[in-house]
C-alpha cells in the first residue's frame, strides 16, 4: 500500500532539524527499498525548510503510522503537523526514475486538497515528462478520493500548480521541494 506523508515544520524548529540530521537520514535509510519519493519543502525564499514528504509503500495504515509517528524530527518536535494519506502511484515509478533527473529546473510539492468528485486521476504524456510522482490522495481504505499530490518539475509555481485541475479542489497549496536523501 502507498501513503503520502507530508510533514510539516513548526515555526523556529531549523536548529532542531539541522541538529537530526543524520537520524532523520539513518532513519529513512531503513526504509531505502520502500521510498517513491522524498525530499524537503522550502518557503518563498527557497531555502528556509517548511516540512518534508515521503511517498513510500508499506504494508498497511498502522506501518504507514509508525513510519510517520516515530521519524525523529516528529519525536523530537520539530513538526506542527502530519497529513498521512493513502496514495496511488499513477507513474509507476520513483523519484529515481524520473527522466528528468536530480537536477534542472525548478520542483514543487504541489497539493489539491479534495472536495466533491474526484478530478485529475489521469496523466496525460506530455504532462508526464515534468511529473517526478504523481497521485490521488485517498481514504485508510482506498473508497474515498481527498486529493492529490503531484511533485512536479516547472519552471514557477503557477506553472506547477497547472499540473492540477485548481478550480477543482477546495484549496491547492504549491511549496518549493527538492529531491531528498543524503547529499
């Protein structure tokens, strides 16, 4: 089963961050052969860290729990928040697949949150080659549509937050991302 996970900073956290570091790195080494994606968010000035996503494939909800729940950052207090969703992986690929590769060009976490009927669950190929992972955000269960989450290569994030049907969704957050793992 995949699951979205997108932690986000509390406020003033950096010097906790940067100081578990290498936990947060050793302890998403564990989980190597279950990533899709990983990586940072960063806010206007695209260097101060916001949060950090993590698409991975594990066996069920409460696995997708204690991979959130017991990530470093989290137990140390470093985050405000987590939004934990199942995922559909609609590229059938990971981030090291992408064609496009680690670097050139501008990336971007690009969330729809849902409200109504379900919109954007196809991809087209020409939206594909920017498409890093791509993705309905669903229910524990898989029956209910919520969202999606797109991480997306693009020139500005007007560009990334195209990649979504906007009008769609009840609100559509674009955050400067990076690929994610030890440097």
């Amino acid at each position: 089963m995949e699951f979205f996970c997108y932690h986000r900073d509390r406020p003033g956290s950096l010097p906790l961050r940067e100081e578990l570091t290498e936990a947060h790195w050793s302890y998403m080494d564990r989980f190597a052969d279950e990533l899709i994606a990983r990586g940072p968010t960063f806010g206007d000035d695209g260097e101060t860290p916001t949060g950090s996503v993590h698409i991975v494939d594990l066996p069920d909800p409460a696995a997708a729990r204690a991979f959130v729940f017991d990530e470093p950052n989290y137990q140390a207090g470093a985050y405000r928040d987590v939004l934990l969703r199942r995922w559909r992986n609609l590229l059938g690929r990971t981030m090291w697949d992408f064609p496009g590769g680690r670097t050139g060009g501008d990336r971007y976490l690009v969330l729809g949150l849902g409200e109504g009927e379900a919109v954007d669950l196809a991809v087209g190929q020409k939206e594909s080659d920017d498409l890093i992972a791509y993705g309905p955000l669903l229910s524990d269960d898989a029956t209910t549509w919520l969202g999606t989450a797109a991480l997306v290569r693009a020139p500005d994030p007007d560009r990334a937050r195209a990649v979504l049907t906007a009008e769609r969704y009840a609100a559509v957050e674009v955050h400067a991302w990076e690929f994610g793992g030890r440097r």
